[in-house]
C-alpha cells in the first residue's frame, strides 16, 4: 500500500530531482534567490516602519517591496515544493519543518495585517520586528533541516 507521501516522492520529477547531478542544485540555488527576493524586501519594508529612511515615501517603497516580494514568495514555495517532494516522508515527520512551516503561515497573516495598517505606530512596529525576526528564523529552519 502506497501512502500520498510515498506517491509524491516516486514521482518522475521527484526521482529525476533525487538522481540528477544537475536538477537539484539548480532547483536550490533558485530556492535562495526566491527567499533572498522576499526576505530582501521586507527587510526593507520593516525597516521603513521602525522608523529607517523616512525621507522614502512608504507608498512607493511598498508598491516596489510587495512586487517583489510576492515574485519571491512564489518563486520559493514553487522550488520550496520540488526541494520537498524529494523527501516527502522524512520532512513530514520533521518537528522542525512544520514549525517552519507554522511559521510561514503565521508571517503571511502578519504581513497582510501589517500592510493594512495605514498609520505607523507601536504595535506596526512591533509587527516589523516580529516579521524581521520571524523570517530570518525561518530562512533558519530552512538551513537546519539539511543537518538535524
């Protein structure tokens, strides 16, 4: 009897990402850029809501920062879930990839939430520091998976 997980992982892609020399560096290396195109943009957006580069106008910054972002964000969950489907069974009982996970969810609410807000004040500026801190530990995670 073959479980979903099972499936996924005995797809071709996932075989042809597992036994390739080439395909799952390159599916990696795009992952990194997709996070560094997101996590670079709220880097930047967070810092203008803690007060950084006020002489920038918050509605252009985040028309550019959110564009970017979104293309990062999609960038990484789409090689996110080559990366994954290569080791479906043993990431699914990993505590930590689904407190990653958990994580991400939690950031997503946050940035929209936060991206609502029209005034800058104490709480937005708690949510930046959350977001700043909450995704540089994701990127984290990310890293400790490869060795935990």
């Amino acid at each position: 009897m073959t479980s979903p997980i099972m499936a996924l992982e005995g797809l071709w892609l996932a075989q042809a990402m597992k036994y390739s020399t080439w395909l799952y560096p390159t599916v990696e290396t795009m992952h990194i850029w997709g996070i560094g195109m997101l996590f670079g943009s709220v880097v930047i957006m967070d810092l203008r809501v803690l007060g950084f580069g006020t002489k920038l106008s918050m509605s252009d910054l985040s028309r550019l920062g959110i564009s970017v972002a979104f293309v990062g964000f999609g960038l990484a969950v789409l090689t996110g879930s080559l990366l994954f489907i290569t080791q479906a069974s043993e990431l699914i009982g990993s505590r930590l990839f689904i407190l990653k996970m958990c994580l991400i969810f939690l950031l997503l609410a946050n940035a929209m939430i936060l991206r609502m807000r029209t005034v800058t004040n104490g709480i937005s500026k708690l949510q930046a520091l959350l977001s700043l801190t909450g995704w540089a530990s994701v990127i984290g995670m990310g890293r400790w998976l490869a060795y935990i």
